[in-house]
C-alpha cells in the first residue's frame, strides 16, 4: 500500500469514552432562582412616607381659613401658529377667581393679543408703566431687579401657564418693578387695562365681582393667606387687649382612598403537581403584589386627584435658573420650607445633579438609610424614583418634602386590617374555582396621599437632564 492509499485518519471523530454532560444532565437536580422580574425598583416612596390610617375610607385636611386665590396655572389651546387662552382658565387669575359667566370669559379671551417672543428680547422695562397682564403660554422668563448696591438681582424664572402684571388691569398708577426677559423663544397673550375696562363696563356681572373682590378682608391675613389671629404685643400699662379666634375652612378637602387591584388566575393542576420546590401559587402572588406596590407607587406620583407631582401647590413650583439642576436651584427649593426631609427625583436627574456638582469642584456627602449610602445635599438625602416622568424635551421634576403629621408634611394614607390581609393595606381573597379548574384570587390594595399644608411638598420643574454637548 502506497502512501496515498492510506485512510486518512484524521477525518475520523474521536471516540467516546466517558458519559457526556449533557446526558448526565438527565440525572441530576438542577438548582432554580425564584422567578425574577425587572420592574421592581427601590420604591423609596413608599418607604419614606408615614402611613396614616384612613378609617373609614377617608382623611380630612383641616386648615386655618385662607382668603388666597388664583394660585393656579393658565391652559392655552393652538391652532396652526395662532395661541388662544381657554376661557374658563381666566378663572385661575385671583381677579376672576369663581366668576363663571362664560359669555364674558369669552369675550375677555377674544381681547388677549398674541405676541411671539425671541431669546434674549425685553419683555418689560423695570420703572415703565405696567398697563397690562402677560400670560405665559410656552417659553422661559428671567425676572430681574436692582440691589440695594445697584447690581442686578434675579427675581424668579416663569414658564409655560405662569403670568406677571396681574395688578395693572385696575391700578392706573401701576408700574413694573422688575424687568422681564426672554431666556427662550416662546409665546404669550397680553390682556391690556384699557381692553379689560371695555369688557368691565359693559358686563354688570363682572362688575359685582370686582366689586367683591375689592372687599376681600385682605389686611385680616398673614403672609400665608391665613386668617389673621388677633393680638398685641410689647404693650404697657392696662390696655385693650384684642379678642381672637382661630376660623377654618368650611369645606376642607377630604382624601378618599384609592385602589388597585388585579385578578390572580393559576390553573388547579399547576398547583397540585407543580410545586416542588417552589410553590407555584406563592411564587405567582409575590411578584403580582410587587407589580402592584410599583403601579401604587406611580399613582402617588402622578394620579390626578392625589398625586404629589400634579397636586404640588403652585406656589410651591420653581424653575431652574439655567436648566440643568445645579446646587443654588437645590438650595431654592429648600429654603421654601422648614424640615426638608428628602429630595426625589428620577435617577436620571440624580446623574445631572452629580454632573452639575463635578462641574462646580463639589463633593457631597453621602449619608446612610436603611443599609444604604446615598447622595444627600445639605443632609438631606436624593433618593431615586423612576415613576417621576421625563418629558420628551428631556426634562424631568424634583420634588422636595416635609413627612409626617406632627410637621404638617406629605402622609401616605391606607387603611389596615383588611379582610385575608397580606400585607399592610392589601388583601388577597379567594374567589373560587372556575368549570376550567381554574383558581381565582382578588388582590386589591388601598391607598392615597395628602399634602397636609401647601409648603410641605415643593417642585422644581423642567430640570434639564440630557448631557449638554462640549
């Protein structure tokens, strides 16, 4: 045989000579992880908030009687590039507050002129006459005035739904005492004195509302809008000294309890046969209650009638002064309320915050809750919530608040000792087996938020989270 005549014998595959893994693998027990699940976050709300029991499926906010109105932001409607204010929405100037003819409403809107706004324009002049309100209907406003010491000073930053001049539409003599300019490009409506008067005399119905508005006790109130308590102090001698009481409100808000709930459905014959070593019922109910916790989390945020981000009084909203988050807009949202026990913002926001402090040479301390380290400015801890929304311009909220009855701060509300309770506040019910085999479990949680008093819970709005290019 020649060399060429020989098989060739590497073509050959190699014989087995011991059992493969993949057999033994038949045999052998294999280990599990419990069924796992991304959405579950750190759900810091939740566990920051006193949890207050709402017997009876309710809370009543008491206050002191306040005369403040017209706190509110102002709603616009466009068509094409021309911007109208809805008329109902005139109702949210403290002028208009509770008038309600819409004939006149209307013909208020129809009077706001339109005007379109550059960056870097002057809106109003410090020290010019002001003979007309601004209604912000998109775009930024830097509000400035001049110190003591002559050098200029920021007054505030308005946007979309503010307004300024709302004074000049009955005082003559009224004029601007900061100077407003255009940060952004944007639009707003003006309503002038003289187009406001036109409608005035021929509406007798505004006419009797002005004329109420005008005879509000407004020398009876602190700067909170409060009903004054009388009383003297630093006297001498035997003088007068003022009675006093304290009045409320007559129609204080009540906070009902809101739910959640989902039907659990699990076959019978997974039950029974299949749960070894897990139990299939337990393991389908512990990552059910954990999708609820998160949808509960989210409504606290943002539902409507209880949420913290859309029921956050007006008055207690703020705009970056640059757009990003830097350390002296941290600063302006804490020094509007006493005892700031913690920020919350969405994580994303926490990683400007960061940049915004690395660009500044800051270092912050970090401080630990409940096992962990987490950012914390001036003491107080920035703690992730990724339910706070980002909008598509890549701008998001921090919110900043006070916890707790005894300080008249932000209470979670639930209510315990439910029927085939759980945990606290939520209830699993067995709902019975269906002609399909098939178990049924109701699982419902109980919840809701009040804001005790308005300065409790303030925001900073339209923080600039996208990396800023160079």
């Amino acid at each position: 045989m020649t060399v060429d005549d020989r098989p060739d014998e590497r073509l050959e595959p190699p014989r087995q000579s011991s059992l493969s893994t993949a057999a033994a693998r038949k045999l052998a027990t294999t280990t599990k992880s419990a069924p796992q699940m991304q959405e579950i976050s750190s759900r810091w709300l939740l566990r920051m908030l006193p949890w207050v029991e709402a017997k009876g499926g309710a809370y009543r906010v008491n206050r002191r009687l306040s005369y403040t109105v017209g706190d509110g932001r102002i709603e616009f409607v466009q068509d094409g590039s021309r911007v109208r204010v809805i008329p109902r929405e005139l109702g949210e100037l403290a002028l208009l507050r509770g008038f309600e003819d819409v004939d006149v409403l209307n013909a208020l809107a129809d009077r706001c002129v339109q005007r379109d706004f550059r960056a870097g324009e002057v809106l109003v002049e410090r020290g010019t006459p002001a003979d007309r309100i601004h209604l912000i209907a998109r775009g930024r406003i830097n509000q400035t005035s001049v110190g003591t010491y002559g050098d200029e000073l920021a007054v505030a930053v308005l946007a979309d739904g503010d307004r300024f001049g709302e004074g000049a539409l009955l005082d003559p003599e009224a004029d601007w005492d900061h100077t407003a300019t255009a940060e952004t490009s944007g639009t707003l409506l003006t309503l002038s004195r003289a187009d406001f008067a036109a409608v005035l005399a021929s509406a007798p119905a505004l006419q009797a509302h002005v004329r109420a508005f005008g005879a509000l006790p407004r020398q009876r109130q602190n700067k909170y809008g409060e009903a004054e308590i009388a009383m003297s102090a630093g006297h001498h001698g035997e003088v007068g000294i003022p009675g006093a009481f304290v009045d409320y409100e007559l129609q204080p808000r009540e906070y009902e309890l809101s739910v959640a709930q989902t039907v659990l459905k699990v076959h019978t014959r997974v039950a029974d046969l299949y749960n070894g070593p897990m139990n299939q019922t337990e393991e389908q109910l512990r990552l059910t209650v954990e999708a609820l916790r998160e949808r509960q989390e989210h409504e606290l945020v943002n539902n409507p009638e209880f949420g913290l981000l859309p029921n956050a009084d007006f008055k207690q909203r703020i705009q970056p002064h640059s757009g990003p988050p830097t350390p002296d807009d941290l600063d302006e949202l804490l020094c509007r309320r006493r005892g700031t026990k913690l920020f919350l913002a969405h994580p994303r926001t926490i990683a400007a915050i960061g940049r915004e402090w690395n660009a500044a040479g800051l270092h912050p301390d970090t401080i630990e809750l409940d096992g962990h380290r987490v950012p914390a400015w001036r003491g107080v801890p920035i703690l992730p919530c990724n339910k706070i929304p980002i909008s598509r311009e890549n701008t998001s909220s921090i919110l900043a608040m006070r916890l707790g009855e005894d300080n008249q701060g932000v209470i979670g509300l639930r209510q315990t000792g439910l029927p085939e309770e759980y945990e606290p506040g939520l209830s699993v019910r067995f709902m019975g087996i269906s002609e399909q085999a098939i178990m049924s479990y109701l699982v419902t949680t109980y919840y809701s938020a009040a804001i005790l008093v308005p300065n409790a819970l303030g925001v900073l709005e339209n923080v600039q989270i996208a990396r800023r290019r160079g």
